[in-house]
C-alpha cells in the first residue's frame, strides 16, 4: 500500500518547497502577520502537504489501476455506443466529487454574495463535464481528430463572452483549470486509455489524450452559458421593474 511514498514525498516537498519560500518571504517583508495566524497558516500547510502525499499514493495505488481495469472492461462492451451515457454519468460523477470544483464554488458564492450559489455552479460544472466525456467517448468510437471538438469549441466560447457579463468571463475560463483536478486527470483520464487499447484500430496516445482539454472547455462554455441565462433574467428583472414605474410616475406618486 504505501510501495514507493518516499518517492511521492519528495516529489510533494520538492513541488511545496517554492510555495512556502514564498509565505515566509511575504510574512517577513510584506504581510507581517501576528505570530497566531503565521501558525495557523503553517499548520494548513501542513495539512495539505500530508493531505496531498496521501492522495498521490492513493492515485498510485487505486485511482490509476482502477481506472485502466475499468476502461479495459468497458472497451469490450456491446453495444460500444452505451460508453456515450456511461462517460456522461462518470464525468459528471467526478465533478461533483471534485475538491478544487467545491472551493471554487465556494469563493464564487462568497465574492458574489450569494448571487452564484455553490449548487448552481456546481451542477452547471458536472453538466459540462458529463457533456465532454461523452463526447470524447464518442470521439474515440468514430476515430474523430481532435481538432474537429478544439475549433469550434473555442470559438463558441468566444462568441459567448459578447452575450455575458464580465464577471461570469472570468469564473468560466478558470472554471476551465478547476475541472481539469486530480480526480478528473487520474480517474477519468486512466479510464479513457484502458479503453482505447481495448477497442482494436485505436491508439491510446492519439484518441486517449486530448479529453483533458475537452473538459477544460466544456467547462467554460457550460459556465458562459450560465452567465448568458443569468444575464437575460437580469434584463427580464429590470424590464419589469421599468414597467411598475415608467418614467418614475409611480414613484412620484
């Protein structure tokens, strides 16, 4: 179970070791924050080193066996269409159990003051999610390039950004990052290789790569369209706000 955790803790000091050079820089020259909170601060660093050793391990020794296991016993199913539906509940599946997903939701609702709330984004992320699996499930029956998703999802997503507010531009483009965790990389990625070595005529390193940047801009394009639904019920809002005092008639009186 724990074969190989000396290598992930190096592995996991080596990528903290800038980030706490960083705290300690800003604490002493910048910040200088009383000595309670500097703990407590070192503390959740703390927690979060041990926190994400573990997690790796785990990737090792679960997450990416499972995966291949599970993607190599889809890959001989029959009908092969039924990996559509089944990549849509396993990505929106993941989403919802995805750490980075509930603190973005979670710094969204806050800084919106509630406008955004957490189960809104949450369910409109896994919905995009769920959407690029099944569409890279479908990408790897057919044998169609990437390219042919890429371009014209990128494109909408432009398009989106002149029919919504500014600040829903900004959530959904790091919506994208965010969807794109460890679980969605080890899990789902794991699956999506077993079964493209499983399915004859198909190569893992040409169909199997490439969902990760699907998801990222499901993600933003599920978020942005969201903005675009929140930005017509604002206009809804406000048309029948103008209509209860036309002019400031009713006000006046």
């Amino acid at each position: 179970m724990f074969i190989g955790f000396k290598q992930v803790l190096k592995e996991v000091a080596l990528a903290f070791s800038p980030l706490v050079a960083c705290i300690f820089i800003f604490q002493f020259w910048v910040l200088k924050l009383s000595k309670a909170k500097f703990i407590n601060i070192l503390k959740g660093l703390g927690l979060t080193f041990v926190g994400l050793a573990l997690f790796l391990q785990g990737v090792k020794v679960g997450f990416l066996p499972a995966g291949e296991v599970i993607g190599s016993a889809l890959g001989g199913i029959s009908p092969i269409w039924i990996l559509i539906p089944i990549g849509f509940i396993i990505g929106s599946v993941t989403t919802l159990a995805e750490p980075s997903v509930h603190t973005l939701n979670y710094e969204v609702e806050n800084a919106s003051g509630g406008y955004i709330p957490q189960k809104v984004m949450l369910y409109t992320l896994a919905l995009g999610v769920g959407v690029s699996i099944a569409v890279s499930m479908g990408r790897i029956i057919l044998g169609i390039p990437l390219a042919y998703f890429l371009i014209p999802g990128y494109l909408l997503a432009f398009i989106l950004t002149r029919y919504c507010s500014r600040p829903f531009i900004a959530i959904a483009f790091d919506s994208g990052s965010v969807a794109t965790g460890p679980m969605t990389v080890t899990f789902i990625l794991a699956i999506i290789l077993g079964i493209t070595s499983a399915i004859e005529g198909r190569n893992p390193l040409l169909e199997g790569f490439g969902m990760i940047t699907l998801v990222a801009v499901s993600s933003v394009i599920s978020v942005l369209v969201l903005g675009v639904l929140y930005g017509r019920k604002e206009m809804q809002v406000q048309r029948q706000l103008n209509s209860q005092t036309p002019g400031g008639e009713e006000d006046a009186a």
